[in-house]
C-alpha cells in the first residue's frame, strides 16, 4: 500500500494537497489591563499573519478588518495565527504593543476552525514622577534615564507627560532608573532598581527627598 497521503509525515504534501483554514470564528479583541480602568482597543488595523509552524515564514497575511472568511492551505502541517497592532521595538514613546497567537493544525480536505484571539500588552508600560518637595527642589537639568533589557533607554526630561514603553525579553526583567541633575543645587545622582519586571504590567517610578 502506498502511504502518501497527507497524514503520513514521510510525504508531509507530496501531491500538494490542501485543507482550509476557516476564520469566521476567530473575533479579535484587545485590552489593555495595566490602567485601573481596562481600556478596549480597536482592533479593525491590526495585523493578523498565520506562520508555517516549522519555518516561521509568513504563508498569509491581512489587516483584521480585511481578514478573509477562509484561507486553503497546504496540509499535514502546523501553523501560527498571530495577531498584533504594531511592529514591536526595544523602546519608544507611547507605543503600546499587542499580541496574541494560537496554533492550528491543517488536514487534508478538512475545515479547521481558528479559535477567538485576545490581545494584551506584550511589552513594558513606564512613567516618572516626582513628589511635590522633589520638584521644588529640583533644578531644570535634572533628567531620568530609564533602561531595560539589552540597554534599551529613554530619558525622561521633568516635564514628560508621555508613556515610556519598552520590549519583554525572557530573563530580563529589571528596569534602572538613573536621576542626574541639580536637586537643591547639588550636583545629584539617585539610582532606583525594579526587579521582576513582567509584561502587560504599568511601572510609576517616584523620586522623593529623603526626609518626606
């Protein structure tokens, strides 16, 4: 008997046969939970990709909002559905990002469903303040250099309304936040140290005089 169907993993798509990939199930959503109040995202622009499980490559991809109902696809194979708002980067101001994937697997002449996706932060949300005494006594040089993992940096001048956002990287999870300037004019250096630092999470670093 001859075993070349798509099933058999010897003959992985030897007469090019195809499944379908069926999207009509698969609502995308997004939240961001690093708020107090959870904030839901438009969804409508972001980027849905599926991936050959085995290479990563990019086999399809759409805006969600121009995502197809199906897709045919080669069989006996693993794929990746990815969903995100943006291209991550290592730092960057107010650049929140969004992820979610899930696998599937496509059978020969079968349906397969993609199951509802939901997108959260996938990267570190970063602000600075100072109390009320600090900024008093702080002179206008006075800058927070804030980096995290593989020395990805921004610095923060004391009127920053913006969010600082920086990219997860397993096994780095520390943020440094280095104080130079002139506070109750002398020449200052403060360092403040956050461990354990994960994804999807909102980190406020406060400065304060000692004697608050």
């Amino acid at each position: 008997m001859a075993l070349n169907s798509c099933d058999n993993p010897h003959y992985p798509n030897p007469e090019g046969e195809r499944g379908t990939l069926s999207l009509t199930g698969m609502e995308l959503t997004a939240i961001d939970n690093s708020s107090i109040a959870s904030v839901v995202i438009d969804v409508s622009q972001f980027t849905v990709n599926v991936r050959n499980s085995s290479d990563n490559e990019i086999v399809a991809t759409w805006t969600y909002e121009e995502m197809p109902d199906e897709v045919s696809l080669p069989c006996n194979r693993n794929y990746v559905i990815e969903a995100y708002n943006a291209e991550a980067q290592a730092s960057a101001w107010d650049a929140p990002y969004y992820y979610a994937s899930s696998q599937v697997r496509i059978y020969e002449d079968e349906v397969t469903t993609a199951s509802a996706m939901q997108c959260t932060l996938a990267n570190v949300k970063v602000s600075v303040s100072y109390s009320d005494a600090f900024r008093q006594a702080m002179g206008d040089d006075v800058t927070v250099t804030v980096t995290m993992a593989q020395g990805a940096s921004l610095d923060f001048s004391p009127d920053e309304t913006r969010m600082g956002y920086f990219g997860y990287i397993d096994g780095a999870s520390t943020i440094v936040a280095t104080l130079t300037g002139t506070v109750s004019g002398i020449e200052t250096l403060n360092r403040q140290v956050i461990t354990g630092v994960e994804a999807g999470n909102y980190y406020n670093i406060t400065f304060s005089l000692d004697n608050e």
